[in-house]
C-alpha cells in the first residue's frame, strides 16, 4: 500500500515543493534584486559625487581665471597709451608701436594663457592687435571680431565669451578656440560706433589648468560648450560624432535654461546601443559650462562585476536551495505520508486505483474519514431505526395483549428502556388523538399529523418532568402515552393538569387541538394492555363533547352507565309531525331535543340512534316528496356516510338539518327538476347516438330535427350537462367502434370506415390518428 500510494499521491509534497520555491522566487530574489539595485545606485552616486568635485573644482578655477582676466582687462583699458589708441583721431604710429611692444612685453608676458590683445578705435573704425606680425592674419582675424560682434545682440563685459577664430597662414587654415573678454565705456560695441578692447584667452591654456586633475582620476572626455552653440573638446583635433550629439543633447535638455536643477547633474545617455554617463556644470556665465562623457561599462566595470557575481551566486544558491528545500520538504511531509499509508490500509484501497486528479492527502483523508463517517452514521441511524421499530412493536404488542411473556421480551430486547427499570409499577395510559386541522394559521396539511405528533410526544415528555413516560405511535393520528407515576400516592389530577398544559401549548403554538383519554392507575404490569383499551373506549366519547377535551372515567360515567338505546318515542312522532308540517323553526327545535338525548346515550347507542334517525327522516322526506304533483329525486346517501366519518355530534346534526331546509325549499325543488330534465336530454341524446353512429349524415342538426330543437341549442346544452362537445363525442364513438372493428373482424379498412359512418378513407386516416397517434394499418400490425 506505501508503495502504491507513494506513486498515486504526491500532490501535497508537490504543494510543499512549489510553496517554498514560490518563497524563494517572490522573496529571495527580489531581495537579490534589491541589494544589486541598491549597490548600483550607491555606485552611481559614489562616481557622481567624484565627477561632482572635479567639476566643481574646475568651475572654481574657471571662476578664478575669469575674474584674473577680467582684472587685467579692465586694468589695460584703463592705461593712458591703450586710451589713446581707442579714442585718438589722429594716430601716432610710433606710439602705436610702442604701445603694442608695451602690451606684448608687459601684458602677455605676463599672463601666457593671453593669446592676443586688439582694440578697436571707432573713429577710425580700425582694429589693433598685438597679434599683427603677419598682417594678412591679423587681418583675418579683426574680420572674424567683426562679424562676431555684429552677430550678437549685446556684448557682455568683461566676463568670457567662447569662440572659434580663424587664421590663414599662407595656404594653411588654422583654426582656434579662444574665452574673449570685452571691455568698452558706454555703449554696446557691436554695431561698430563704440571703441573698445579685446582680450583673448588660449582655451586649450584654460581647460589645461582645469583638467589637470581629470585625466588621471578619471577616463572621461571634457567638453567645453558656449551658448553660442561652439563645443570646444579638450586636446581633441576633431571632435567625435558620437560625444558631439551627446553633448548637443545635454546642452539642449538640461543646460543654459531657466528652470530648477539645471545648473548641475548627470544622467545616463544613450548612442546606438551603448550607455554613457554625462556629468554636466553650469559656468553661470553667459550660458557657457562643461560637460564631461565617459563610456558606462569603462567606470562601471566593477559594477559590472558585482551583477555577474550577483547572478552567479544567485543560481548557486537557486541550485543549493532547491535541493535543501526538497530535503526539507520530504522530512515535512513524511508524517503526513506515513498518516495517509496507515489509513489508506484500514480503508482497504484498492492497490490498482487510479490517480484521482487535483486531489491531494488531506482530501484523500477527508475522503476517507467522510466515508467511515457515513458508514458510522449508517450503522447507527440502522441501530436507532431498529431498536425504535422493535420499541414500537414491543410497546404496541403489550398494548394489545400485556402478558407476563410480552413483558419479558420487552425486558430482554429493551434493557435500557425506562419501563425495564422499574420495580414497582404504577401504571396508567393517556390516548391522545390529533382532531382534524384542515384550516390553521400555519397551513399545516395531513402529511404533516407525524411530525405533529412526534412534537406532542416531545411536550409531553417534558410536561411530566419526574414521570417515566414512553410514547408510541398507533395507526392514524393517535399517539399512546403509557406513564408510570413513582410516586404511589399520585393524584390523577397531578396528571390531569399537566395533560391540560399540553393541550394548551399545542393550542397556542401550533393552532391544533388534541383530544385526550385517560385510565385509572394501576400496579399490575398485566394490566396495561386492559388499561390502553379503557382510553379506547373513553376517547371515543370525544364524538359527544368536542375537540381538544380530557376524557376519563369520570367525565364519560353517565353515558357509559346510561341503559338508554335511543331517544325517546315522543320526539320520533314529534319530528315526524314537524317534517310533515315542514316548518323549519320545529324541526331544528325537535334536531336539537333529538341531539342532547342521543349525546346521554353510550357510544355505540349514539351510532345506531343517529343512523336510526337518518333512515326515518328519509323515509318521512320521501313519503312527502311522493305526495306532490311534480316530485323529485332525494338522495340521502351522503348522509348515512357522514353518520360514520364525522369527528362530533353536532356536526351530524347541523348538516342533516340544513339538508331537510334545502329539500323543503323551492330553490332546491326546482334544482332538482331541472337536474332530473337534464338528465333526461343527455339521455335521450346519447341514445340517439349510440343507435345512429353509423349513419353518415349523423350531425347536430339531425339531432335537434330529432329532438325538435334548434342545432346550436343542442350543442351548447349537451357540453354544459356532459362537459364535452357533441361532436367530441360522436367522434368518441365511432373511434371506439372502428377499434373495436379493427381487432374483432377481418374487414378491410374502406369497409370499417363506412360501418362507423365515415364514407372518406383518407378523413377516417386523418380522424383516427389524431385520435390514437398511428394510422389503422399501423394499430392493426401492432395489435397483430
């Protein structure tokens, strides 16, 4: 059996399996996943907080540098000898020189990031430039200022402006980016009518001394950008594709706009496949900032590693896990295995039965202790259902016949019972009937009297607290209570009071009455069968005194000692003369006279009295009906009927006298003439019928030519006497005659159609198969 049901039954050590593989894969490794995501951003924030410091640091020494320039620049405009050059109308050009060589010796000397100085004079509209050697490039060069200037709306002062300048050196063009710092007094310079000067700065000298640091900590390439869109890369010829889109992209999406957190941050950027991570800083000059690019998987590589690590312990531990989860699982789940096996075995299973699927160990238990408990519920509901069939057999058996042997198989079968406890009996018998509850307000119905009474039985019980009672059901609504008082000083009064509760109750609670009977005590177990058959005779007597009433001894002693056979000569002359004279108000008088003698007699005086009197109002009502002119027919049966079924006298005697009000009314007259006339036209008409069915011009209106009536008369007076229409019923006829034909003679269908009055072969067709559901040749060869 383990072996068999370790193959069949799996499915709860499958559940255990899955259920903390399930724990492992929502639990364990989201949290695998969350550890990595935190490491990386922690990463992320520990690189950006790196690039962070060089680039402020570079802001700071750009800030630095500015503010040096701009110093100087503002300090040479200032100078007597530059004045001259940018105010003066008349130039000297020995004091233009002299004021270059000044500039050249003093200025740029001492500042080597200064690639050059000009100054413009607006009255001549000429430039000056230290940088003047070669005067074809220095002419290139004033003409790019030019037009620099005459692109921008306003030229700043004194702080930094990116741009690229152009030279030709014979037939090579050299290109530079330079930081241009302006200096003028009043008005803008840019539309040329305002003298200033000029100081221009070597980028590739600037971003020198503020990435000095970058290269050696970091791989990353340094981009300087100008809100002029001019992108300056550090130490790079040519700028790349990739880095250039990814700067315009920083340039256009977080830089030199207005809006909050812009001025510094990073971001991870794509370019056709690869990340990168940019790091940006606002100059907050002019637009112009730095932005620096490295390639993600270069300053990300033990972050890399980490996820590999990552992934590699956690499949290890996947591995790990799940053969320590299955070792696990099997030690769970073996006692609950070795539960199943030992109970599959005193279930006796089947060794080839088939996987029930979708049914795990517990459903199988369940199964099977739902099984045992079914059987146990069996067995006991048999036990109970026997020992209550052999109680009842037993009681009924000692009620009928309370012999000294019925007892002792009482005693022997029942050994539990209350009465096999007794000693000493003190016996007697109530025989409770449930009256007729045709009408209630709870709508009980006859299929109901069992329940009923079983609940009688149970009130009763428990009215006679510290009685020993047993209950049996008898044929019908009557339920015997057979009680033993302990007590042998016990007043039938005790009893008779508590019997009063009951009906009380049963009253009050189910809108039913119960008529009770009870017996004399007695200490004789032998006497209980002629105890029983006293409440027999005294429940009897309910007929008298009505519903819901308690019978004994005492309350039946005058019609049981009355020697009385029936009511007096004297009111049977007296009822005969009052039906005679058919004044009703007498005759009820005379009934109820009759009745309250009848109701002293014995019961068995009372049935043959009541049926005496119907006979003899019969025959008095009959003689006078005889009498008249037109008489009519009485049919007093129901009456006789009535005498035998009735639950009380005076129902009896309330029917059979509204019976004698309506013969002796005209309505009822005249109803029973017109019954008598309609019976005699059904009459007639069937017999009309019955002898010309196989005519074919049988009809209605041959009928009512017959009868001398009109056709349609005759037809909706026949189907208000029969319920039925005429033509129904002949074609009922001749249908039973042509089967009758069919199955007793050998004559053709054509002839058997022409013998009930139908002359067409294929109309009987029809008619007989509307009227039986197969043809005739069909009905023929299955009768065959």
């Amino acid at each position: 059996m383990k072996k068999m049901f370790s193959k069949v039954h799996k499915s709860y050590y499958r559940k255990i399996v899955l259920l903390m593989l399930m724990f492992v894969l929502v639990v364990v490794l989201p949290f695998t996943a969350l550890l990595y995501r935190n490491a990386q951003a922690n990463m992320i924030d520990n690189i950006n907080q790196s690039n962070e410091q060089v680039l402020n640091q570079m802001k700071f020494n750009y800030t630095y540098f500015s503010e040096n320039i701009s110093a100087l620049c503002l300090s040479t405009y200032f100078r007597y000898d530059v004045n001259a050059l940018m105010y003066n109308g008349d130039i000297d050009y020995n004091e233009l020189y002299l004021t270059i060589k000044n500039l050249k010796d003093n200025v740029l000397q001492s500042q080597p990031s200064l690639t050059s100085i000009d100054i413009y004079n607006a009255k001549q509209k000429v430039w000056y430039s230290t940088d003047n050697s070669d005067t074809s490039a220095g002419e290139d060069l004033n003409l790019y200022l030019n037009l620099y200037m005459k692109e921008q709306e306003a030229i700043p002062k004194l702080s930094p402006v990116l741009r690229k300048i152009q030279a030709k050196n014979g037939q090579v063009d050299s290109s530079q980016y330079v930081f241009s710092y302006f200096m003028y007094e009043y008005a803008n310079p840019a539309d040329g009518q305002n003298s200033c000067i000029v100081l221009n700065q070597s980028a590739n000298w600037f971003l020198d001394n503020l990435t000095g640091a970058v290269s050696r900590k970091v791989p990353a390439s340094v981009y300087l950008a100008g809100k002029s869109g001019e992108i300056y890369s550090y130490k790079k010829e040519k700028n790349s594709k990739m880095e250039e889109t990814l700067v315009k992209n920083c340039i256009w999406n977080y830089t030199g706009k207005d809006t909050e957190g812009s001025g510094q941050g990073y971001y991870i950027d794509h370019y056709k496949g690869k990340k990168y991570l940019v790091t940006y800083i606002d100059l907050e000059d002019r637009g112009n900032c730095i932005i620096m690019i490295q390639e993600y998987e270069k300053i990300f590589d033990n972050l890399i590693k980490l996820k590999n690590n990552f992934l590699m312990l956690s499949a290890t531990f996947g591995i790990i896990g799940t053969f320590t989860l299955i070792q696990l699982s099997r030690k769970i789940y073996r006692p609950v295995n070795t539960l199943v096996d030992y109970v599959s075995e005193l279930d006796g299973e089947d060794r080839n039965r088939p996987e029930e699927h979708g049914v795990d160990e517990f459903e199988h238990l369940r199964v099977i202790y739902q099984k045992v408990n079914d059987v146990n519920k069996e067995l006991l509901y048999e036990k109970q259902s026997t020992e209550e069939t052999l109680r009842k057999f037993l009681l009924l058996n000692m009620l009928e016949d309370s012999t000294e042997e019925n007892w002792e198989k009482y005693y022997k079968s029942m050994p539990d019972a209350p009465l096999s406890r007794i000693e000493e009996y003190n016996l007697m018998v109530v025989n409770l009937h449930l009256n007729s509850f045709r009408v209630n307000r709870y709508g009980f119905v006859e299929e109901d009297s069992d329940l009923l009474l079983a609940s009688i039985s149970n009130v009763i019980s428990e009215l006679m607290e510290g009685y020993i009672t047993e209950a049996v059901k008898k044929e019908g609504n009557e339920l015997v209570v057979i009680i033993d008082c302990p007590e042998k000083g016990t007043d039938q009064e005790q009893v008779k009071m508590r019997i009063r509760k009951m009906q009380e109750f049963i009253k009050e609670h189910f809108d039913i009455t119960v008529s009770a009977a009870y017996s004399r005590f007695s200490r004789e177990a032998k006497n209980l069968a002629e105890l029983y058959e006293e409440t027999v005779k005294l429940a009897r007597y309910r007929i008298v005194y009505g519903g819901n009433t308690l019978l004994g001894e005492a309350e039946c002693r005058d019609n049981v000692c009355n020697l009385e056979t029936s009511y007096s000569r004297e009111l049977k002359k007296r009822l005969e003369e009052k039906l005679k004279l058919g004044n009703l108000e007498q005759i009820q008088e005379t009934l109820s006279r009759i009745q309250e003698a009848v109701s002293g007699l014995s019961y068995e005086n009372i049935i043959i009295s009541m049926m005496s009197l119907v006979t003899e109002v019969n025959m008095i009502m009959n003689e006078i009906n005889m009498a008249k002119n037109n008489p009519v027919t009485i049919n007093f049966s129901d009456m006789y009927k009535k005498v035998i079924e009735v639950d009380y006298i005076d129902q009896v005697f309330k029917e059979l006298s509204e019976y004698i009000s309506s013969i002796l009314s005209d309505t009822y007259q005249e109803k029973e003439k017109e019954n008598d006339r309609e019976k005699l036209f059904v009459q007639t008409v069937l017999e009309f019928v019955n002898k010309n069915y196989t005519d074919v011009n049988l009809s209605s209106q041959s009928i009512a030519d017959y009868m001398n009536m009109s056709g349609r008369y005759i037809m909706k007076k026949f189907k208000q006497c029969t319920g039925i229409s005429l033509n129904e019923y002949i074609l009922d006829i001749r249908m039973k005659q042509a089967v009758y034909l069919l199955t007793h003679s050998d004559l053709p269908i054509n002839k058997v159609a022409e013998n009930i009055g139908i002359e067409n072969e294929n109309y009987f067709y029809r008619l007989f198969k509307k009227v039986y559901g197969c043809t005739p040749r069909n009905f023929c060869n299955r009768n065959w």
